[in-house]
C-alpha cells in the first residue's frame, strides 16, 4: 500500500466509478466498510448537478481495496 499523499486527489466522479467497479463491491457494501451512506458514495459517482466531490479519504481507500478478480 502507497502512503496518503493528497496530492493526488481526483475528484472526478468518472474516476470514483472506475474506482467502484474495480473493487467489485456494491454500493453498499463499499459505503459499509467505510461508514458512509450509500447515498453519499452515489453522489460521489454523479456527473450531475447533484453530484458531490470525492474527498480524498474515499479515494484513497477506494484505490488500496482489493481489486475484483475477473
């Protein structure tokens, strides 16, 4: 695992979908593990108006999850 470092931060809604399907986890099950609302992480994915930025916290976990094995 890489060390935090917030310079690194992307938060492109794009990049936390990517970041979701890569893990193969659900919505749910993700938000779980990282105590947040299943709403919230929706919103992190939303291109729209209703769309929120990623804190990096969640990108970070996102991206040192175990990717999903295909």
């Amino acid at each position: 695992m890489t060390p935090p470092d917030a310079a690194q931060h992307n938060p492109d809604p794009n990049y936390c979908a990517a970041l979701i399907a890569r893990s193969g986890l659900d919505t749910p099950a993700i938000a779980k593990l990282f105590a947040i609302s299943a709403r919230s992480l929706r919103a992190y994915k939303d291109t729209g108006p209703n769309g929120l930025p990623m804190p990096y916290l969640v990108q970070f976990g996102l991206e040192n999850l175990p990717k999903a094995k295909t």
